[in-house]
C-alpha cells in the first residue's frame, strides 16, 4: 500500500502522473500562444528554475522573482531574485521583458489590495503575459488535492490540513495548518475578467470541467475566448 507521499506523486508530481500530463498539454497550448517563445526573454513570477528545466520548450532567457530563496547554480539563461512584486518598487526596479509568466501564483498574493498590484506589475512590465490561476469552481483543491476541500469553513479547512493524506507539506501545528489555508484564494471567471479585461481567458478544461484560467495578452491574432480540453 503506498503511503501518502508516493500517492500524491502518482496523481500530481512524478513523470508519467496525470498532473504531469496536464501540465505537458498546458505548455502546448502555451507555444501556441508564443510560438517564438525561444527568442522571448521572461519574467516569471512566482515561479521556479526547476519548472523552466523541465519544460518542453525554453525560453531565450528567464528572471525568477519569487518570496522563496532559488537555488544558487542555475544555468545562464536563467536568473532570480527574492523579491515581492507587489512592491511598485520592485516592479519599477526589474526593467522590461517580452512576456510576463505567472503559474498558479496570484491566488496566493494576498486578498484584493495585493492582486490589483499583481496585475499592475505585470501591465506594465512587458506588452504580452500569460497568468494561469486554478479555477475556484472545479470540484478538486489543487494545491490539496481534496474534493471540496476551497467551500469548507476556514477552521474546518486548517483542521482538515493536518490530516489530509496528499498535502505536499504536512503543517506540525495549528497555526502552520492556518497559514497554509488562509493564503489561498482560489478565483472565478468573473474576478479574473475583471482583473485582466482586456485579455483573452482561456479555460483549461478536464473531463468536460474547467480547470484552471489563463489571461493571455498575445501579439499574434487570438479569439476573445478559447478553451483547452486537457
């Protein structure tokens, strides 16, 4: 029988899992968005050298930005900092890109305030961006991978975490399982219009369900909507 660790690497993290899958099939849908992504420079926010290696594709040159120390030998084409991009001053100190990137990120920026800073950052640091959020409405927690898991009460939902056997992260006291929950806020189609109005938002969808959304502001000739079947 496997244990908790080995069954969330099955469904999620490992070569082979459904979520590997789904995030090749992200990426494809990413190139068709970019196709000249491997002459493109990238901001990423929130996201990881790791990701970057692993991906089918690679960019001309990728800068990190992340609360999360990097690890210190990268190679060339990627840079990093620690930093917080909802400081308008870090976002005026970081230049000028071609795109910015965002994976699974500006749901845990913290409340309303910190994603309208989010979103200003990324208008104004590179004229194309890709910012992918899971959706609040598909019936599986993705960062917990429990069913329901975002519509429980937020004490049943801290007190759920310490037990729930495909956390990636097991929280060793109640105030740890408190800050796992509370700085996560999945967001719907409607906020996500309304943060990015004048981007394309793009439905990733599985089993007929969305998924996850993607506001995508691209030079190539797009439809308003698209969907991706996964």
């Amino acid at each position: 029988m496997p244990g908790p660790r080995a069954l969330r690497n099955r469904f999620v993290d490992e070569p082979g899992s459904l979520g590997e899958r789904l995030r090749v099939a992200r990426w494809e849908t990413f190139r068709r968005f970019f196709p000249d992504i491997e002459s493109m420079t990238v901001l990423d926010l929130g996201g990881t050298a790791e990701m970057w290696q692993r991906a089918p594709l690679r960019a001309k040159q990728v800068h990190l930005v992340n609360l999360a120390e990097h690890p210190a030998a990268l190679p060339d084409w990627i840079s990093a900092e620690v930093a917080d991009v909802t400081d308008p001053a870090v976002a005026a100190a970081l230049g000028e890109f071609d795109l910015v990137f965002s994976n699974s990120t500006i749901e845990h920026v913290g409340g309303h305030s910190q994603r309208r800073r989010f979103v200003a950052a990324v208008e104004s640091l590179a004229p194309q961006h890709w910012i992918q959020t899971p959706y609040r409405y598909f019936p599986v927690e993705p960062h917990f991978v429990a069913p329901g898991f975002q519509f429980l009460p937020l004490a049943a939902r801290a007190r759920l975490v310490r037990r729930w056997p495909l956390v990636h992260s097991r929280p060793d006291s109640p105030a740890s399982a408190m800050d796992a929950v509370v700085n996560i806020e999945l967001l719907t189609r409607a906020e996500m219009r309304y943060l990015f109005p004048d981007s394309v938002l793009v439905s990733e969808r599985f089993l007929g369900l969305t998924k996850s959304l993607t506001a995508v502001r691209a030079t190539a000739r797009l439809p308003r909507r698209e969907d991706s079947g996964c």
